[in-house]
C-alpha cells in the first residue's frame, strides 16, 4: 500500500521508495517490526469470515451451473464460479481493506489520526457514515471478481495438471497442493494489482479528490506516472502470494476432509 501511494517526486527529488526492499528498510528502521504489521488488526477480524465466504461462493457458483451432482464443469465455467466467489467477499473485504490502506499510509506521512482499526472505523462512520466505510466498494468488486475467477480456475487446473494418471484429484499429495495453490495466487494477483492501485489511491485520498471515482484515479496515474503505475508494488505482492495461498488451499483442503470425516453426510 506504501508503494502504492507514495506522492511523485518532484523534478530532481528521487522517490520516499525505491522499491519494496528500499521501503522494507525504512518502515523497519524508522518504525520498527510493528510497522511492517501496520493495519493488521482490520484483515485479521475479517479473514476467517471472508475465506468462508469465498470458497461458499465458489462452491455456490459451481452448483448453480452443474445439472447433476457429479457433473464435471469446464475451465470458463469455473472462472465464472469463482467471480461469484468475488462478488460475496466484497461485502466482508471493503471495509477492511479501506481501515488497512489508512493505517498502513499515517505512520508515512509522519501524522497520527488513527490509534487503531476500531478508532479508524469509528472517525469514517462520524465523518461520512456507511458510505465512508465502504469508499472503494466498486474498485474492490473490480479487483475481487475477476482475480477470483482466476484464482478457482487455475487452482483446479493446476490440481488437474498435478494429478498422476490414474489417481483421483482427492488424493493429490500436500506438496502438490500448496504448488498450486501458491500458483494460483501469482495468477490471482497478476490480474488483481491494477485495480488495486487504483482501490488503493482512492480509498487512501481524501473526502472530494476524486469526484468522478475510479476514472480520475485511472487518469490521474496514467496522465503522470505512465501505465507502469498500475503494477507499483509488484514485486512486495508476489512475495506474499505464494506461501499465503499455497497455505490458504492446504489449509482448505485439510479442513474439508477433516469435516467430510466426522460428518460424511452434511
């Protein structure tokens, strides 16, 4: 998010990040562990609740399209499953992707206006009630949808890939399903990152700046950093996407045995 928002330099000023490790550095050095951890509090409340509702829209948007139970679907069919996913984890994800960039961004501008999420949540609401909560709903429906879609489809066309011949998709080995689903976030967040600078820029400006919503970002950006700004924090992104979605598909995985194993029939 700091790569995200970082103002442009001016003319014969080199830039508050050089890149992700430049900025790792200084949140460390100037801030300590904790600034690397900034903002945590908002995500941490709402993952379990998000991720349960993410993959119940995926299996939704699965059996909506299937006509028998056993019914295989195809590629595009379960892109289109998985943006459904998207669209339900929208609700869940604005808010605290919205508190997150705030918190993430104060420690930067050297001003304290938030002690934290809940004081962060309560000042929006006081200021601009449920609208400035969710500022940046429709940037993060345009983010979550289509990199959702992503994410299912190449998961399940990884785990296809992956599976030796003649063996079930269900047997697929631990190691084989976190390079996968580790996999299937980098494709995730390929198609993710554009729309979420502009989310980022947005959600993080201040009440008026952008009138015209996504568009003025879009224009802005383009008209004085060039398309390359739409993949700032590229690399701090991927970092993060394949150990934490190769965990978060394990972790799945492991959960829906275990359930299918104390509850066979549910």
């Amino acid at each position: 998010v700091r790569l995200q928002t970082q103002p442009k330099p001016q003319p014969g000023q080199p830039p508050l990040y050089s890149g992700t490790f430049d900025c790792f550095r200084k949140t460390l050095v100037g801030e300590g562990v904790r600034g690397l951890y900034r903002g945590m509090a908002a995500p941490i409340i709402g993952v379990t609740p998000m991720f349960a509702v993410c993959f119940f829209g995926f299996g939704l948007g699965k059996r909506l399209q299937q006509r028998k139970p056993d019914d295989v679907l195809t590629y595009p069919q379960l892109f289109a499953a998985g943006m459904l996913s998207g669209v339900f984890t929208t609700v869940i994800m604005a808010p605290g992707e919205r508190i997150k960039c705030l918190l993430q961004i104060q420690a930067a501008t050297g001003e304290t206006k938030y002690s934290g999420s809940l004081d962060c949540a309560k000042q929006l609401y006081r200021e601009a009630g449920i609208r400035g909560v969710y500022k940046g709903t429709v940037l993060t429906l345009m983010r979550d949808v289509p990199a959702s879609g992503m994410y299912f489809m190449t998961y399940e066309w990884l785990k296809n890939i992956l599976t030796p011949e003649g063996q079930s998709v269900s047997d697929l080995s631990a190691p084989r399903i976190l390079f996968a689903g580790g996999l299937a976030g980098i494709f995730n967040w390929a198609v993710a990152i554009p729309p979420d600078v502009l989310k980022s820029r947005f959600q993080t400006a201040p009440p008026g700046k952008y009138p015209n919503g996504f568009r003025d970002v879009l224009r802005e950006l383009i008209r004085e950093e060039g398309v390359a700004s739409l993949y700032k924090g590229f690399t701090a992104v991927m970092i993060r996407a394949f150990p934490a979605n190769a965990a978060c598909f394990l972790g799945f995985e492991v959960a829906m045995k275990f359930l299918n194993w104390i509850a066979p029939g549910l």
